[in-house]
C-alpha cells in the first residue's frame, strides 16, 4: 500500500487498523476515441476498510463510474493493481474474478434493475440460490432483509407494483443478500425525488453500518455525501480526499 496514503489515513483516524478490504493502487485507465486516446486515471489510490462508507464526489465524465467498474472488478485497469483483502487480482481468470464479485461484492445501479417477473423477495433470492443456497433458505434471509428495510408487507409485490423508493430498497436487499464485504453503489438514489432520495439513502447508510460492509457510494448529493465517513472526488486523474 503506498505509505503517504495510509499516512494520511491514520492521521485523520478514519480507518481501522486492519488493512483495507479493497485498495486501488496507482489505477490508470485509458479509453480510445477515434484518435485521440483519453485518459480517465491517471494513478488514482483509494483504500476503503470494513464498516467505512466513502462518498465518492465529482462531475460526470471525471471517472467515478469507472473507478467503481474497476473497483468492482468489472473493468481491467490499464496500469495498477486492484487488492481485495490484500489480494491483487490483475491476475486472476475471469471465472476468479465473478467468485470474488458474487462472493465478496455487492452493487447497486440508479436504475434498480429487478427482474419485473419475480416478486421482491424472489428478487432477493435470485443471488442467494445461484451462490447454492437452498429455496427456503434464501427465502428466509430476503423476507428478513426486505423486513429490516421497511418491506415486510410487500415481499410478494412485482416492481411494477412498488414505488420507486421501495424498488430501489429492494435493489439494496438483493444488493447485500449474499453478505458481501464490500458495496458499490453508482447514483443509487439518481432518479428519486429528494424526500424518497433521503430516506433511501439513511437506510443504505444505516445497513452499511450494522453489517460493517466497506462501501464507496456515488453521488451528485453534497447533503447526503455529508453523512459519510468519508468523502473524496477525482481530480486530473486521481483520487482527492475533501474535508
């Protein structure tokens, strides 16, 4: 890990002891258009621990969907070395790297994404069975889930039934139905109205607290971004811790 940022990190006493869960080192990413090659990072480092909730702040084209791609080990960086739990995972098989994602990560998108078919809870217990739990298993744990996210009346509901905050509370169960150590989250409160924005957001804040998850959110929301432990933005290529 590069010592100036564990530095900094242990002077402003917002980390654990432990070694983060996830951290970026030096990522670079660089994208062809036409001629012209772009470069979105430019050795960009972030480290996130156990029970942290970064916000990650900065207009769009600077990066932030990328990082967490990346991040998210959806995307190969160009230069650098995505660690999880103090593994690199450049070098890793794809099939590696979808067990490190289905296992050890959860995401949640501005658009939720449910399956329109299936009910709240069998979206919720879509992941849970793939990972090989049994039906009345994963069952079990999504009523628990939607229950402890305000949804215990609505399990058997399709998404086109529920409101837009209940779909994307839905998405944040299925989100954290596997108990990930690590969320991602790109806007997840992007296409609420403020009051709905508010209440799905202490609620993803909340869970990433009591489950003691690493999470690094985006978000265009100063207001909400506040509430984090943390907040950084992307700068020329790399990674800015704000105040």
């Amino acid at each position: 890990m590069n010592e100036r940022v564990a530095a900094d990190e242990q002077a402003s006493g917002t980390k654990p002891a432990k070694s983060p869960v996830l951290y970026l080192n030096a990522v670079q990413r660089r994208y062809q258009q036409g001629e012209t090659e772009l470069s979105i990072l430019r050795g960009a480092e972030l480290g996130c621990w156990l029970g942290q909730s970064i916000a990650l702040i900065a207009p769009s084209g600077a990066g932030k969907s990328t990082l967490l791609h990346i991040a998210g080990l959806l995307e190969h960086p160009d230069g650098g070395e995505v660690f999880v739990d103090g593994r690199p995972t450049s070098g890793l098989s794809d099939a590696e790297r979808t067990q490190i994602r289905r296992n050890e990560m959860g995401f949640v998108y501005q658009a939720h994404h449910l399956l329109p078919e299936f009910s709240a809870v069998e979206n919720v217990m879509i992941p849970q069975m793939i990972r090989g739990l049994s039906r009345a298993e994963a069952r079990k744990r999504a009523s628990e889930l939607l229950a402890y996210l305000g949804l215990k009346a609505r399990l058997e509901h399709r998404p086109s039934e529920l409101s837009g905050g209940e779909q994307q509370r839905v998405a944040i169960a299925r989100a954290v139905a596997n108990a990930p150590r690590i969320l991602l989250a790109d806007e997840p409160t992007g296409n609420l109205d403020p009051h709905t924005a508010d209440h799905v957001f202490d609620t993803l804040r909340q869970l990433v607290r009591a489950s003691g998850l690493a999470a690094i959110i985006a978000t265009h929301n100063l207001d909400l971004a506040r509430r984090m432990d943390r907040r950084v933005t992307i700068r020329e290529g790399v990674v800015v811790e704000l105040e």
